[in-house]
C-alpha cells in the first residue's frame, strides 16, 4: 500500500465523521441556515488565502518534476476556488473583506504554514483538504441538494478536475520519501483541522 493510499485509508472514519456533521448534513440537504453558510464562506475564504501560500512555499522546495505541479495548485486555489467563494458568497450576503479569522482557520493555517516548511510534511498536513473535499464532493454528488448554490458547491468539489490535482498531490506524498509515521500524525492532525473548521463561529 502506498503512503498516500495509507493515509486516505486512515482518513475514510474521518469522512464519515464530517458526513455527519450538521453543517454538512444541512449542505447536503440543501436547507442549511444561510447564516451558518455565510460564516463558512468568510472563514474559508480567508483559510484559502493561506492554503495557496502554503502551495507556494511548497514548490519553492519542489523537485524540479513537481515544480509545476505546485504552481498549478496556487494558481487553480487562487483563480478557481476563490472565484467560487466570492460568487457564491454575493449570493449569501457574506463579508469578505471584514471577515476575521475564527479559532479553528486561525489554528489550521496556522499548522499548515508552520507544516510546509519542510517539504513532506507540508503535503501530508495539506493533503486531508485536498482529499478530503474531493471525497466529500463525490460522495455528496451521489445524491446532490436541489437548492442551486448548495448543488454548485457540491459540484466543485465533485469535478474531476478537482480529483485530478488531488490525485497529483497523492503521487508527490508517495515519491516525498515522508517518514510514515511522521507524515500519519500530519495528516491525522490535518484530518481533525478540518472537522473542527466545520464548527462555523457565528458573528
């Protein structure tokens, strides 16, 4: 079994747990309070932010193959995920630009910027996002929400253009020459960022 392979077979209780949680019970449904989801979008658009200099940081330390590959990544967060968020987040009424960060995005990219500077780590703490929403998306797509901008939410999520990168980043971790223990732990400790990231503070 591959490290990565490894990793996302640790990592699947952990999808089940976000599968339960009410805010993604509520996306799922599409009859989340829209408050909740305003708060979610803020607090990932500032999280995303953070997540393309973690991209950046690491192709900085990139083998020459995979150097693109990171840069790709930056480019699709930064152009492609953000965009999402600020059109979604019109449709929501959410604050962008006045949005702070709550606990759970200031601990999580907090560990993801403290993570990349060493190169394997940074892509196994990394990795619970990438896999994680490419998981959630596909199995959410199976029976997606009527409500249009959930349904557009769960279909970004569930393209395969989204899995793709994510499978990309998977073939990195395997050829990272990550210490496997090591890189468990990180991805573990990814795997609860992002439980807790799914707690929306209300403001």
């Amino acid at each position: 079994m591959s490290l990565a392979a490894r990793l996302e077979h640790l990592g699947r209780p952990l999808v089940d747990e976000q599968l339960e949680h009410p805010t993604v019970q509520g996306i799922a449904q599409g009859n989340l309070d829209e408050a909740v989801f305003r708060s979610w979008l803020e607090q990932d658009y500032l999280f995303l932010h953070d997540y393309v200099r973690v991209f950046s940081r690491l192709a900085w330390q990139a083998p020459d193959p995979h150097l693109g590959d990171l840069v790709d990544l930056a480019h699709a967060t930064f152009h492609d995920e953000l965009e999402l968020h600020r059109s979604l987040s019109a449709s929501f009424a959410a604050d962008l630009d006045g949005a702070k960060k709550g606990p759970a995005c200031a601990a999580y990219t907090s560990f993801l910027l403290d993570s990349a500077a060493v190169y394997a780590d940074g892509l196994a703490a990394l990795y619970p996002c990438m896999w994680g929403y490419s998981t959630l998306g596909r199995l959410l797509a199976d029976n997606p929400p009527s409500e249009p901008r959930y349904r557009r939410w769960v279909d970004t999520y569930a393209d395969p253009g989204f899995a793709e990168l994510t499978s990309r980043i998977a073939q990195m971790i395997d050829e990272s020459g990550a210490e496997q223990a090591v890189a468990e732990r990180l991805f573990l400790e990814g795997m609860r960022h992002e439980i807790a990231f799914w707690d929306v503070p209300l403001t």
